[in-house]
C-alpha cells in the first residue's frame, strides 16, 4: 500500500465521510476527483462510504412518479419578474464600440497565438487520449458471511456502446481471494433472475461489456459471486449494485 494510504490523513474516518460526500455530490474539482478513484484502485474499503452516501441520499430524489396538479405550485411574487427584467436589460444593452486601431493589432495577436497554440498541441502525444479517465457509474462492495469489504466489483461507463467496463478491485487489507472457477452473476431488479457475466478471475482485468449487458447491469439489484458456473451453486460473495449519481 502507498505511504499516501498509510498516512493518518487518509485513514481518518471524518475525512473519509466528508471526501466520500463530496464525491457523490460532485463538488469536487476534476483534480481532487482523479486522486478520490485513484485512492479507490489502491483501497476499495473507500467504496463502503460511497455507498452509505449514495444511499442515504438517494432518500431525498424527487419522487417522480407522484402526480401533482399544476395548480398546487404557486406563481413568483412581481418583484422576482422585476429583478429579472432588470438584469435582462442590462446584458442586452451594447457594448461600447472598440477603437478602430483596436482591428488590427487584435488581428495580429490573434493570429500570434494561434501560431503559437498549434505549436504547443502538435507536441502533446496523443496518448492523453487514450489515458482519459473514464467515468465510474456503478460499484458493488462484495462480502461474504465472514469477510466484509473483501473486494470491490467497479463499472466504468464508456463513450460509446461496447465501451463500457467491469473488473474487480482487491482489497490489499484483506488476503487474497481465491480466483479459480468463480462466476459473476448479476440479478435483474424486477424479476429476480441471475445473468452470467464471466468468471472472477477474467474480471481481474477489464472485462468489456456489450450494450444488452450494460443495460442488464444497470438494471441489477445485486452482483452474486457463485463457486461454479451454476446459478444454484454456494454463493460465496455478493454486494448491492450502487449507481452513482452523474
């Protein structure tokens, strides 16, 4: 484990709550985020108060599926419609003209960096492309009747269909599991019925995911991790399926 883990900082327990609150609320910056999933690769225990966070506020979404009337919301007071026709009119008023000798230096610069920003661009490697950090849409801390937190099982949605991953992160805390003729099931929410998905072992690495496989994920209630490829057989690890809020 990194010494950054190590470090009481990491380790305390209010700052982990606080730092998994903003991660699930997205105020964090882009910067702070890449290090909170970096710190997830390493600790998958960080996932345990992601999803006592997404759960506990999941209980404040609107209910959508309540009817209410139009007429139960009440209209703005005037002085709201005043305040924003103030404001409309100040952004629409012109600008003052820019002097005529303003044209062609402001063309000359532009033209300047322009120049300048290509330069800069060509000599950037186009792997930062294929390095982009894609986002983290669904994670199922995995237990079993004597082992808590043994793993994490993380999705990660793609750009574009096909492109969307699954694989496991260990739990360096805890001693290895075993990867031998284990399989990952995941339960569909309405009817209860268990999907294949692969073995533990292939979800060591990424393991891509096709569309239907996507959409059956997003659409599971829990990840089952069975001894063999039998739906019936000894379930040895599961864990809710925890979408995270975009």
């Amino acid at each position: 484990m990194s010494e950054s883990l190590k470090s009481g900082r990491y380790l305390n327990a209010l700052l982990r709550d606080r730092l998994a609150a903003e991660y699930v609320l997205g105020t964090q910056t882009n910067l702070v985020k890449c290090r909170m999933e970096s710190l997830f690769h390493s600790d998958p225990t960080w996932w345990e108060h992601i999803e006592q966070w997404q759960q506990y506020l999941s209980d404040f979404n609107p209910a959508t599926h309540v009817q209410v009337s139009a007429s139960y919301f009440k209209p703005p007071p005037k002085r709201v419609w005043k305040r924003i026709c103030e404001r409309t009119q100040l952004l629409s008023k012109p600008s003052p003209r820019l002097r005529w000798w303003w044209l062609p230096v402001g063309m000359s610069m532009s033209l300047l960096v322009g120049i300048w920003g290509q330069n800069i661009m060509l000599s950037i490697p186009t792997v930062i492309e294929a390095t982009q950090i894609q986002p983290i849409a669904y994670f199922a801390m995995m237990s079993s009747e004597n082992q808590r937190d043994a793993f994490a099982l993380v999705a990660y949605q793609g750009d574009k269909p096909g492109q969307s991953s699954l694989h496991m992160q260990r739990n360096l805390s805890v001693e290895p599991i075993s990867l031998a003729q284990e399989m990952v099931w995941m339960r569909d929410k309405n009817t209860g019925e268990l999907q294949l998905i692969d073995s533990l072992q292939n979800l060591n690495q990424a393991r891509y995911l096709s569309p239907s496989e996507w959409q059956a994920l997003k659409n599971s209630s829990e990840l089952l991790v069975t001894i063999n490829n039998d739906p019936h057989s000894l379930i040895l690890y599961r864990g809710h399926c925890i979408e995270l809020g975009s």
